[in-house]
C-alpha cells in the first residue's frame, strides 16, 4: 500500500513537471515569437533609418548644389548689371572754321584727338549718372589732357580726362576730345584706356604717322 501511495505520489509530481514543463514551452515559443517580431522591426527600422540617412545625405547635397548655384547666378548677374563698351576708338582730327571734324592719320595736321565708344543697352544695369576716367598715352607713354591723378584705394590712375553721361540703359554713342593746348602731337603708336573708377573696361591703340 505504501509503495502505492509513493507511486502515484510519483506521478503526481511527474504530471506536475511535465504540466510545467508544456507551460515553460508554450511560454518560451511565445518569446521566440515576440523576439523573431522585434527582429523583423528592427530589420524594418533599419531600413527606414538607411532610407532616411540617404534622403537626408541627397537632400543635403541638393541644398549644397542650389546654394552653390545661387552664388554663381548672383555672381553671373552682378557680372551682366555691369556696363560695357564697345567700338572703343581714337583718331586725329583737323578741325575747320566752320565746326566740320575731319579726320587725319597725317601727325603734323592734328588740330585734336578724338575718342568715341558706344555704350550698349543692357536692361539689368542700374539707370543713372555714370562717369568713365579716360587715358590717352602717347607714343613715349606719357599721359597727354590733363593728366591728373585721382586715387583709388591703393591704386593712383592718371587720366586725361573724365566723362560723365547719363545712362538709361539704352544704347548710347560717347565721343569727347582730349583737351591738349599748344602741342605737336608726335608720330607713333597711340593707346586710349577706358576706366571704371580703377577698373580698366576697354583698351585700344591707334597710330599717327
């Protein structure tokens, strides 16, 4: 009888194991689903955060192309505001009783020098007063008019004359004379520089024979 007793006393306590045994199973399969869940989560957040990071790293070097480019645009447009000048031109000239300017390569018939250019039309620069200093250098590189000096910051120009014209961004034709009193005006190679304060915006030569 007490061999019984401690038999099903046994089984009892093996029901008892093997009861807790299926729970701890069905426990630890429910932990390997939760944690295989997690892990597909994080698998999946890892992707949105690679995702993420890409978009952030193009977008960052989009922002970095558009500011680049906003410089050179500003840059360009800062550029194309600014004036220009073409068919820059010097040239003897013999000047008649009646006013008449007739122009002359001959040294020894020059009443005066001449200096044309043509202002083109440029929508984007700014309307208003405008002056250019204009040098004449002779063939032995003096500066002939008026040859005074005007500083610019660390830069001195000497000029021969200034010219001041009202600019309302359409085309438009300067000429001016080289105010030069009593002197012979020597053969040779002259050259004509056009300034914008110390900006040098045009060079041309002519030649006197």
């Amino acid at each position: 009888k007490k061999e019984l007793e401690k038999s099903a006393a046994s089984i009892t306590s093996l029901m008892r194991y093997k009861k807790k045994y299926f729970e701890l199973e069905s426990e630890m399969e429910v932990l390997l689903n939760e944690n295989a869940v997690l892990k597909l989560e994080n698998l999946q957040l890892e992707k949105i955060l690679d995702s993420t990071q890409l978009q952030l790293t193009t977008q960052l070097t989009t922002n970095a192309n558009l500011t680049e480019n906003n410089i050179k645009l500003s840059q360009s447009v800062n550029v194309a505001k600014k004036l220009s000048i073409e068919r820059l031109e010097g040239f003897g000239v013999i000047q008649k009783r009646s006013g008449r300017l007739v122009p002359t390569t001959r040294a020894w018939r020059v009443d005066n020098l001449r200096i044309c250019y043509t202002v083109p039309s440029n929508p984007l620069a700014e309307p208003g007063e405008r002056s250019y200093y204009v040098q004449v250098i002779d063939p032995y590189l003096n500066v002939i008019g008026s040859n005074s000096p005007v500083q610019f910051e660390e830069e001195v120009l000497k000029y021969s004359y200034i010219n001041s014209f009202t600019y309302d961004n359409l085309s438009l034709d300067v000429c001016d004379f080289v105010s030069v009193e009593e002197i012979d005006f020597e053969k040779g190679m002259y050259t004509v520089n056009v300034f914008d304060k110390s900006d040098l915006v045009s060079t041309s030569t002519f030649t006197l024979k």
